[in-house]
C-alpha cells in the first residue's frame, strides 16, 4: 500500500493527519494521525502501526497480527 491510499483510509474514517514526514533512513514515510497513533509506511508498501491509536488505524488498513501494533 502506499503513503496516499493509506492516508485517505484512516482520514475517511474521520482521523486526521497531524504530521508527515520521511522516516530516518528514507525508505518510506511516518505518519502521526489525532488518535494517537504512528504509522510507518515503506516504499516497498510495508506498514507497521504503533502507538495508542494503532489498534484502530491497523483495523482500518486490514493489518491483523500487524507485529508493530502495540
């Protein structure tokens, strides 16, 4: 999946975007949403959700046993 589809998923679901920004070795981007949650999104389409709103922004993105989830 990429950074866009990713983002109009969670934000349909009535979740904003409050920071977006390249990752530390460039490979993908990290997304800050209003919830809590953080989600990494690789070039190669690998996502991985953290934070208190994972749970649900994971939901959203159909990522069961997504192990970045917390």
């Amino acid at each position: 999946m990429d950074v866009e589809k990713a983002i109009a998923l969670v934000t349909a679901a009535g979740i904003g975007v409050t920071d977006r920004r390249r990752n530390e070795e460039d490979s993908g981007w990290w997304l800050c949403f209003a919830n809590g949650a953080e989600l990494e999104v690789k070039d190669n389409g690998e996502l991985a959700a953290s934070g208190k709103g994972a749970d649900d922004v994971a939901k959203l993105l159909d990522l069961p046993g997504n192990p970045g989830v917390s």
